[in-house]
C-alpha cells in the first residue's frame, strides 16, 4: 500500500508521524511544497493548481490514496480535487468540532492560517456548531516553522502579542488548524493558561484514512518513507532534515 502525505512543507510531519505509529507496512512517501510555501498567503485558484499539479506527480509514484496534511489546502482545493482524482483523498479540517463536543460552554480560539480562517468551508461548520469560535490567523509560524525556530525569544514574543488580543481566562481551548502549528505545542503550554486545552485534528484525520482504506489493506512489514521537495527526491543530507524534524516531534508530543 502506498500512500502521499502533502502539505506545503514540514507541517505534515505531525500528521506523518502519527500514521506511521498507527499503521505497518505501507510505503509513506511525504510531499513538501517547499517551492511554493506558504500557502495561507496565496489565493485560492493558485493553492487549487499546485495541490493538483502535486497529486498528479504523486500519483505517478504510484499513490493510492493522499492524505492532505494540510489544512490550507483542504479549504481551498479537496472538492476540486475529489472531482478530479479517482483515488481517495483525506482532508483536514480545524478540529473545532472536537472542541465544541469536550466544551460546548465556552468559546474556543481557533489559530490557523488567514486563509483557513476565511475559507467557505470553516464558515460553514463554524455556523452548524453554533458556538463561539474566535479565530487567530498566525502567518509568521509557518515561517518560523520552516527556518526551524520553534522556541527563540522571537517565536514567544510573537505568540505573546498576538494571543494577548483575547480573554485567554475565558477560552476553553486552542485548535491548532495548521499542521505547522503541531510544533509550536511547548512554546504555546507555556503562554497560555494552565485550564486551556490544546486540540488538534491528526487523530480525527487518522481514523479517516483509515476507514477508508480498511484495516484488512495493511500488512505486518515495517514502514517506509521517500519524502519530496515538491517534485524532486530528497537527497540523504535532506532526508535527515526531514527525520530530525519528526524527532523533534516525538519528543514534544512526550512534553504535551
Ligand atoms: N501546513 C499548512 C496548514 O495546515 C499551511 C501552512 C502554509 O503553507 O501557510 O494549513
């Protein structure tokens, strides 16, 4: 079984290292748009063209399903691209149904980029819950996140400021709606209040890929990984970067 992981760039990673725990005997190969991030800045129409330019290499790796570890990327293109590809594609949405089901009472604060956040399809699931959503975009973590700054000075000052714009004693938890965000959980612990949960959708995102795949698909042999720089192999040197990255993620997920 071979299945694409693609994101705009390391943000997938979380998602990545997760199924790779979860699954066996797939052959992983992992999609970094890093030609073209970020894409919470670009418009709609471009971010349609480059995830379809992107699946339609994958699958000429031979990719049986994609998951779209990005959720950028999903607001902007899956129905596209579910009426243009034939296998099956996963989406990510901002876990804030998650959120509303563990605390209907209390507002929670959504932290994505702009352009999930002014999408079509968070509006719409934020109007069936019904309840308070306040939303925060965060460009500058995708940035951060791709030079690999995740705990600097910098990074906390700017989480600092930009969370200081709300109540955070009356939030009942943060969703993390990037999947670049997933790195910053350690940093974010320590800012915000202590009662404030941190959610994000990879476990909601696993357990549809792996409804739609079935269990019955996967064998007992270990997993692999080829990862990509968009349409180039990464080379040893870049496999590594990509490997320190999903270290650095176990590790945190050991913190949270
Ligand atoms: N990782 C992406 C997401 O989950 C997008 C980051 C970006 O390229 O702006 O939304």
């Amino acid at each position: 079984m071979k299945i694409a992981f693609f994101d705009s760039g390391i943000g997938g990673l979380s998602v990545l290292n997760e199924a790779l725990k979860r699954f066996s005997g797939v052959e992983f190969l992992y999609f970094a748009d890093t030609d073209n991030v970020p894409y919470g800045t670009k418009d709609k129409e471009e971010i349609k063209n480059l995830s379809a330019y992107a699946i339609e290499f994958l699958i000429s790796q031979g990719a049986q399903a994609v998951v779209m570890a990005c959720n950028t990327a999903t607001s902007a293109a899956v129905t596209y691209l579910r009426e243009k590809f034939s296998i099956p594609i996963v989406g990510m949405e901002p876990a804030v149904k998650l959120a509303f089901d563990k605390f209907p009472e209390r507002p929670t604060l959504l932290i994505a980029t702009e352009l999930t956040i002014k999408g079509e399809k968070l509006r719409l699931l934020v109007e069936r819950l019904g309840n308070k959503t306040l939303a925060l975009p965060l460009p500058r973590l995708v940035e951060f996140a791709q030079k690999g700054e995740f705990q600097s000075a910098t990074v906390s000052e700017y989480l600092r400021k930009e969370l200081s714009k709300f109540n955070l004693g009356e939030i009942s938890s943060v969703v993390l709606g990037c999947t670049h965000f997933n790195y910053f959980k350690d940093t974010l612990r320590k800012i915000l209040p202590p009662n404030a949960a941190m959610i994000d959708g990879i476990d909601g995102t696993l357990k549809h890929l792996t409804d739609i795949l079935g269990r019955s698909r996967f064998s007992d042999t270990p997993n692999s990984v080829r990862y990509f720089n968009s349409c180039t192999e990464a080379d040893p040197s870049e496999v590594k970067i990509f490997e320190s990255y999903l270290k650095r993620l176990e590790k945190m997920s050991r913190i949270d």
